[in-house]
C-alpha cells in the first residue's frame, strides 16, 4: 500500500521544485527587463525611491532627535520660559564634555542618514 504512494509523492515533489525553478527565472528575467528600460529612460526609478521612502523610519527618527533643541529652544522664546533655555544650555554643555569619539559618531550618524558628501570623506581619511 505505502509503496504505491511513494512514486506519486515523488512525482508531486519534483513537480513543486520545477515550479519554484521556473517562477525565480520568470522573476528575474522580469527584473532585468526593469532596469534596462530603466537605463533606457523609458521608465522612472519609482520603485526604487518608494522602497528607500517605505525603509525610511529611521531618517524620521533622528530628524526628531536633531530638531528637538531646535524646537525647544523656539518654545523657550516664544513662551517666556527661561528655564527651558538655560536646560538646553546645560544639555549641550555637557554634550561638549562627551569623548570627541562619540561626538564624531553621532555626527557620523546623522552623515550616512541625510548623505552628506563632507562628513562621509572624513571619515575615509
């Protein structure tokens, strides 16, 4: 009885990995096809920039971090509160006193993120 099962099992399985074989090759032919009409310049890099915006989360997140002083200190004018301003005083006071390794790397950071040139070759030299 088993053994009656076992060549359509086989026959089922090798059925599945053609396929598999056959849809990687559809879809990598179908990729080359993208970027040559892309290199053409009949089609835009759209799909392109739509995956770079989808992985973008983090961009967002340190663009918070930087403009935060910012912000704050805005408040601290516009609202009357001096003490908001000297706190951010005293934040990047003590932000000077971090070893100038860390300061290098979160400016390096914020580089690589926004994909400034100047900050990148520094760190090539």
């Amino acid at each position: 009885m088993w053994w009656n099962i076992i060549p359509t099992v086989f026959k089922i399985g090798s059925e599945i990995y053609k396929n598999n074989k056959q849809s990687e090759l559809l879809e990598s032919q179908a990729e080359r096809k993208y970027y040559e009409r892309m290199a053409l310049g009949e089609i835009e890099y759209k799909r392109d920039v739509i995956e770079d915006q989808q992985k973008g989360w983090k961009d967002e997140a340190v663009l918070i971090i930087v403009c935060l002083p910012i912000v704050l200190l805005a408040w601290s004018l516009f609202s009357g509160d001096p003490l908001i301003q000297q706190k951010l005083e005293v934040f990047f006071e003590l932000f000077n006193k971090l070893p100038e390794f860390y300061k290098w790397l979160v400016v390096g950071i914020f580089g690589s993120i926004y994909g400034l040139k100047p900050v990148t070759e520094i760190f090539r030299k």
